[in-house]
C-alpha cells in the first residue's frame, strides 16, 4: 500500500499513525506522523545525514560495522493498544551510505 491510499483511508474516517523503527535495533524512533509520506521526508532528512552521527550513528557495541535499517510502520491509534497495519523497510544507513528500498522509489 502506497502513502496515498494511506493518507486517504486517514482523510475517509479510519484512523492512521506512522512511526519510523530501525528494524536491524527493534528502535522506535522519536516522532509520530500523520501521513507516510510525512515520514519519509523525515528519512530523506536522515539520509542526507552522516551515517556517524545522530541520529544515525547505530546503538550498538559494533557500530563501525553496522547501520540503521529504517522501517515506517503504520498504526490504528484508534484502538488500545495501537494495532501495526502495515510495515515498509524504506531507508538504509551505513558507512556505504544510504540506501532507498525499492518500495520507495524516486528518492535523493
């Protein structure tokens, strides 16, 4: 499911929040978004970011060797606890560089 259908079934009364996750550290990000592509320009911000530092520099020991994977996860905050609708792997940060998924085409 693309963001425009996302945003339009928030627009047709269902209710919808996207946080950003580095799935690779099961670590939520800081921030809550009201559309997916709202998100993502969140992750084009990082992406143009050095991979060392923050936000992007990985939690871990090994953190030279490793990177961020960073996933938009989309809720229903209509419900206790939010219930995950969808997932999409969307950025990839490392010392290589950045990486845009496939899923997320036409991104700088």
């Amino acid at each position: 499911m693309n963001g425009r259908s996302r945003d339009a079934r928030r627009r047709s009364g269902g209710t919808a929040m996207f946080k950003i996750e580095d799935e690779r550290h099961a670590e939520l990000q800081v921030g809550e978004f009201a559309t997916f592509d709202d998100a993502v320009a969140e992750l084009r911000r990082r992406a143009h970011l050095p991979w060392d530092q923050q936000p992007n520099v990985a939690p871990c020991t090994n953190w030279r060797n490793c990177g961020r994977y960073y996933e938009v996860i989309e809720y229903d905050d209509s419900v206790r606890p939010w219930q995950e609708l969808s997932r999409t792997l969307v950025l990839e940060v490392d010392a290589q560089g950045a990486r845009w998924s496939a899923e997320t085409p036409n991104q700088t």
